[in-house]
C-alpha cells in the first residue's frame, strides 16, 4: 500500500478513534483516587502506586509492543493491547485490596501500549506523504487531546450513579468496541527500498551510538513526570487545595459548583487547549527545527508550573494553569516522533520511539508515585511540583545539542 497524498485518510480516522477511546480511559484514573481511597481506607499511595505501576508497564510495554507490530502486524498488536487493556480494567473491578490493583495495573498499562501512541503512531506516519506527515502526527495526538477532554468528565458522571466497579467495566467494553474498526486500518509497508534492507539490529545500532537519541530519550523523561503527575493527582489536588468556587461567578454560572467539578473539568481544558496546541506543534514541526521547538515547549512547561505553584491556587487560577499548560500538553509528541522517524526512517519507528517512550514513563511513574508519597508525608504536593519545575528546565536545556540532520546520525556497522 502506498503513501496516501491526502491529509485524511481512513488509517488517520481509524487511528484517531483508537486513540481517543484508549486515552480517555487512562485520563480518567486520576477521578478514582478519592472514590476508592475513601471506600477502602487506604493512604493516597497505595492507589497512587496502582497508577505508577501502570504507567511504568505502559513505557515498558511500548517498544515491546513496537516490535510486535514490526514483526507480525499493527492490527494484531493492537488486537492484543486492546484484549489485555480490558482484562486489566475488569480484573480491577473486582480488586479489593493495594497489591491486587497494583498487579492488574501491570496489565493496563500493557494494555495502553498496544493501543497507544507507539503502534498508532508508526501506521499513521508510513501512511503519510512526506508534506503531511508532521500534521498527521499531530492530528492524532490531537486526539489523545480529545480522549482526555471527554475521559475524566465522563468518569466524573458516570461516577454520579453507578459505583466505581461498574465504571471500569463500562470503560473495558468500549476498548473491545475499538476491535470493530481495525479492519479500515491496513497498514502500509515501508517505501523505501534502503529501509527494507536494514535489519532492526542495524537501526537500533544506529541509534544507540548517536548522541542525539540519548539526548532525546533523557528530555522525554520530564515531560512524563509532569503529565503522569498532574493527570493522576491534579483532580485531588485542586479538590482539596483549591480556594471556594464562589456563588454567582462564572464557573458557578455554568454549573462548576465544587472543587471537585472544577478538579475533573480541568482535566478536561488540559484536553482541550492540547488540541489546539499539538496542532500547530505539527504545523511548526514542518516549518521550524523541532530541537528548537521542543526545548519551548519544556521551557513554557517550567514557566507554567512555576508560576502556577508560587501563587495561592484559586479556580481561576487553575483554569488558567490548565489552559496555558494544556496548550503545551502533548504538543512534545508530534515532535518527538517526527524527529525519530526523521533521523532513523520509518522501517523501525515503533521500536525506536516505543524507546524513546520508556523514559517517558520513567518519568511518569516517578511523577504518579511521589505525588502520593509526599502527599502522605507532608500533607501537600508542593515538593513535587519544584521538581517537576527542575527537570521541565533540564529538557528544556538537553534539547538544545541535538543534531538535526539525518546525514549526522552514526552509520550501523
């Protein structure tokens, strides 16, 4: 199958499918953490562990399930994501204890990876023509976006009449629904003939010696750390930090009457400003160096959380952190991923960025765990907060050195 020479086509609508249902279900655990820490009595870590867990299987899983689609299929990688992704979520249903949701997180995050950016994005990248791939990118980033506006909202509303237990079966049937759609989504083989040629071990070679995949792989690591924080523990924090929604304001006017509420539609405005955000990320990724780009990106992060966490957290204040930070959100995916599949080609662009991902993950684990550990400890989550600030910093920097040019990048032996 050749590369299509139009923007839409039916592997970008099926892939933008995959990944909104897929992300609206992950951005929906953060709504949990109060509803099952209350009804167990357990500490905000052990449910924030579950998370963490999940979101470390997920890095770990990405490269795994890369080269599975490499190696046998992208429809029967996703296949195997979504089948372990609803297991995952309906073992949890029934799970009564830290350690059983923490074992089962194993399995969603699996389940994340197989239905995730690194096997979506890798179809959609070979489906698109050179001038389109960029925006592609962004586009189902972008949807990631879409899944996370609708995810914790829903979450929220379904949470209003049925118990959490039946909420996550709810979300398991409709990542089996996804199943429906593959057979619009065949992929295409590599186009270049160079590419057919090269082995895996050659291309990961490839990467591993040059300098700049480490440097990518080291800045990822914030952007990780500051999403997995702030979508598994920013509900909590704004429900219980937040300053009074008051009677007759605007938020009150149309129906955010609770911290709680606001907690969820935060969430929701992150999704919401990405769209807009990782689109003309995708735009200027075609326009502009991509190291350049991305160490902005990083750099507005830092900014961001820094003002946000100096400043006493009133609701405006949160709608304004979650619409400057939601621009920013994922907008570091069409450029990362761009630049992967730039320096190395398309053959091997799951397994590579899957990688790349791992660190990603590292970073969110870590993001997701302190969050409850130092929630326990000291009572707040101003620690972590600076040091997101700090790594956001150090990516921002580490981007810079990058060489952006494909003729730099080491030869395989």
């Amino acid at each position: 199958m050749q590369q299509s020479p139009r923007l839409m086509n039916p592997i970008l609508i099926v892939a933008c499918i995959i990944i909104t249902v897929s992300f609206a279900v992950r951005a929906s655990f953060g709504v949990f953490q109060i509803p099952i820490a209350e009804e167990f009595g357990w500490l905000r870590t052990d449910f924030s562990m579950a998370i963490a867990i999940q979101n470390l299987a997920w890095g770990i899983g990405q490269p795994i399930f890369g080269a599975i689609a490499e190696k046998v299929g992208d429809r029967r990688a996703i296949v195997l994501g979504a089948l372990t992704y609803a297991a995952g979520m309906v073992l949890s249903a029934w799970s009564v204890t830290p350690f059983e949701h923490q074992m089962y997180a194993w399995l969603v995050g699996f389940g994340i990876a197989g239905t995730g950016f690194g096997v979506v994005l890798a179809v959609v990248g070979r489906a698109s023509s050179d001038e389109n791939r960029s925006m592609s990118l962004a586009i189902v980033t972008a949807a990631g976006s879409f899944g996370q506006v609708i995810g914790a909202p829903t979450a929220e509303r379904l949470l209003s009449f049925l118990p959490w237990q039946q909420v996550f079966i709810v979300f398991a049937i409709a990542i089996l629904a996804l199943l429906m759609t593959l057979p619009f989504m065949r992929a295409p083989e590599p186009i270049s003939k160079a590419e057919l040629q090269e082995s895996m071990g050659q291309i990961l070679g490839k990467a591993f010696r040059d300098p700049s995949y480490a440097l990518i792989f080291l800045g990822f690591f914030s952007c990780g750390y500051q999403l997995g924080f702030i979508t598994a523990h920013f509900p909590a924090f704004v429900t219980e930090m937040c300053g009074p929604i008051q009677p007759g304001g605007v938020l009150h006017s149309i129906g955010i009457t609770t911290t709680s509420a606001l907690g969820a539609v935060s969430i929701s405005l992150i999704g919401l400003a990405n769209i807009a955000g990782t689109l003309l990320a995708g735009w200027a990724g075609n326009h502009f160096p991509k190291k350049y780009l991305l160490a902005g990106v990083y750099t507005g992060r830092t900014l961001a959380a820094a003002l946000f966490i100096m400043f006493p957290i009133t609701p405006i204040s949160v709608v304004v952190f979650s619409l400057v930070m939601g621009s920013l959100w994922l907008a570091t995916v069409p450029l990362t991923s761009g630049l992967v599949a730039h320096l190395y080609g398309l053959r091997y662009m799951g397994t590579l960025y899957g990688i790349i991902f791992l660190s990603h993950q590292i970073g969110s684990f870590l993001g997701v765990w302190l969050g409850g550990r130092m929630y326990d400890q000291f009572g707040d989550y101003n620690m972590v907060w600076w040091i997101g600030v700090a790594i956001g910093a150090f990516s921002a920097i580490v981007h810079l050195p990058i060489r952006e040019d494909r003729s730099s990048a080491p030869l395989a032996a």
